[in-house]
C-alpha cells in the first residue's frame, strides 16, 4: 500500500475566540453551522431570528447566551467580530449594509448563494472591501473530504493533466419556502455547489453550455425552470467538466424504489479518481469517498477512509478559512472576490439554457468591476 498521504481537512486558526454573531436560525445555522463550530471550538456568542422562539431555541440547544428578534441587535452586540449571515440571498445585501456601520466588525461569512446575482454579489463585496471587512463565502462542497482529497491528488500530480470530469448527482433535496418564491430549483441551490467545485479543482473555464427542463414533481408545487439541469465546461487547455443535476431522479417520491447519489470522477494523463459523496444519506452519517489509481503505483487503489461528512463537519471549513485570514492579514480561501467567478458562471448557465447557446464567463465577468 502507498503512503500517499491526500490532505482532507481545513487549516485551523490558532486563535478560536473571536465571537460569531450569527444572523438566521433555519436548519442550515441550527443543524450544520453551529454544530461544527462548537466541534472545532469556535466561539458563536449571539444569535438572530426573525422569530423569536427559534432563536431561543437554537441558542438554548447550543450554549449561545445572546438571542434576538432583529439581526441589528447581533450585529451592534461589542462581543461581536465576525458574521455568520444565513439568509436568503435576497436580503443579505441590506444586512451587510448595516454591519459596515460597524467597526468592530472585521469578518463576514455570507451563505451561497451571495445575492440573488453577479450584479448583487459584487455590491456585497465592494460594501465590504470599501468598509475594510473580510468577506468569505461559505461554499461549502469545497470542504466535502472527498473534494478537497481529490484538490490534494491533482496537486500531488497524481492524476497527471486532467482531462475529463464529472458530477453525476441523482438526489432530492429540501425545498425551502424563499426558494420556491424566486422560482429557483437546481442550478442556484445545488449546481452552484459543482460549478464551484469544478472552479477549486481546475480554475476558470472558458464558456459552459447549459440545458435545462422542469422536474416533473415540484412543478405541481412551484413555478421554475431548472428541474434537471445539464451542463459542460470547457477550458482553454482542453479539459471538459460536465455534470447532471437531477433532482426529480424518477418517481421515487410516487412509489418506485428510490436510487439516490452523488458519484464524480476526473480522468487524467496519469491517473484517475472516482469518489462519493455521501450527503444525500443525511441525517445519516456517510463519510464521502475516494478511490484513485495513478502510473506512479501501478496496479493499486490508493483508497483512503476518514468519518467525517459533509453535512455537519465540514462546515466547520468555511468559517476556518475566514478567522485563518483575519489572523494572517491574507485572502480567505473562498474570498467573496473569488465566488464573484462562481456567480458568474451560474448566471451563465441560466444565459446559456436560455439563449441555447455557450456562453463566455467574459460576457457576464469583467475583472467584477
């Protein structure tokens, strides 16, 4: 067996005291954020719900000692230096706007989608590099095990140049009552998630080309365009990503027997690797995997296992990143500048399915400015 040693798991700051305000107390903050911070050891100290018995609840169920009806009380709290906005996307902008008032506020780590757009994204950025804040995005496929374990194989050059990849998703996730009322379906809520992975594995594409139709179930439920969702990725060095989001994946809801997965795979000169992801088990607790072959250990798998998952622990990732570049003076791992790129590459796939044609990131990215 070889000693490949594919590093999984996010930097931690030196320093976990600084007090996370955290702004919403759905599902996501409640059973995701705040039990991998309290894994890791950082220090959330207020919390905010629209209302006011969730928040009481979830500060009570995680030791929190300030709760609020109104997000302005967590952001004016003294004990309070980094944000933690989960909220829709169409009210982050306002609440951002209010914590730049704010001069103890020095980090912000907003949820994906930023804004409901590019063009809303990159005002959530120049509000905070205009207030002097750090701004990260908590994109958080980037800290599945299994992704970053693979970022670690490709710049082990274990695969060689990557050629081919792909994310075949067949899972139905929970809609959320704000998602059903913008009509959003896939690509902002799950394909965000591998456009932006394919974005860390192998940098900026050129052009993607977007099909979409509408699921067939949840169009009885809510208006939306993007049910099943395909799209490819081309690259300037010849390199094709392409993935299927199928969140309908048959009448598993109606009867039939239901097959749910996410499963990608990168081919390389050198070597390929396949992996799992195991979030469509939650609440269930299946680690992701890998598997790689590669020419320099021929005729081995190199496969290794860890228990972390997804969904809560790698959560943990995106919140790291933010207080590691406050206490190194550096750019966060997933810098709001950088998912600028992923905003626009989503916006270019609702551009493409809709013109039926690619479209150059160029069109809709311009340096964000």
């Amino acid at each position: 067996m070889s000693s490949v040693n594919l590093n999984y798991l996010p930097a931690l700051p030196r320093n976990r005291t600084p007090g996370i305000g955290c702004i919403g107390a759905g599902f996501i903050m409640d059973d995701c954020h705040l039990v991998a911070y309290r894994q890791a050891g950082f220090n959330p100290v207020a919390i905010s719900s629209r209302e006011p018995e969730k928040s009481r609840a979830v500060a009570q169920r995680h030791n929190i000692k300030n709760f609020y009806s109104d997000y302005r009380d967590v952001i004016a709290n003294p004990q309070v230096s980094i944000l933690d906005i989960a909220v829709p996307p169409d009210v982050q902008v306002d609440i951002v706007r209010e914590a730049v008032k704010h001069k103890h506020i020095k980090g912000i780590l907003v949820q994906k989608p930023m804004g409901v757009n590019f063009d809303e994204a990159l005002t959530v950025v120049k509000l905070c590099a205009d207030a002097g804040i750090t701004l990260a995005v908590n994109q958080n496929m980037r800290y599945d095990q299994s992704i970053r374990a693979c970022k670690s194989a490709i710049e082990q050059h274990l695969l060689g140049n990557p050629v081919f990849a792909t994310i075949d998703m067949r899972a139905i996730p929970h809609f959320m009552d704000w998602q059903k009322k913008m009509g959003w379906a896939t690509l902002r809520i799950m394909s965000i998630h591998h456009l932006d992975s394919f974005r860390y594995l192998f940098g900026e594409p050129l052009c993607v080309y977007a099909s979409v139709t509408q699921d067939p179930r949840i169009k009885k439920d809510f208006d939306h365009e993007d049910g099943v969702c395909v799209y490819i990725l081309e690259y300037a060095n010849g390199l094709r990503a392409v993935a299927w989001d199928d969140i309908w994946t048959g009448p598993a809801r109606e009867g039939a027997i239901a097959s749910h997965y996410i499963n990608w795979r990168v081919e390389g000169t050198a070597g390929m690797a396949k992996g799992s992801i195991g979030w469509p088990a939650y609440p269930e607790r299946k680690p992701s995997t890998i598997d790689i072959t590669s020419t320099l250990y021929p005729g081995e798998w190199i496969s290794p296992r860890w228990n972390e998952v997804w969904f809560p622990d790698a959560f943990a990732g995106p919140m790291a990143q933010l207080l590691c570049a406050i206490e190194n003076g550096s750019e966060p791992e997933i810098s709001g500048a950088d998912n600028l790129k992923t905003m626009a590459l989503v916006d270019a796939c609702y551009l493409s399915f809709k013109q039926h044609r690619p479209v150059f990131i160029e069109e809709i990215y311009c340096g964000g400015s």
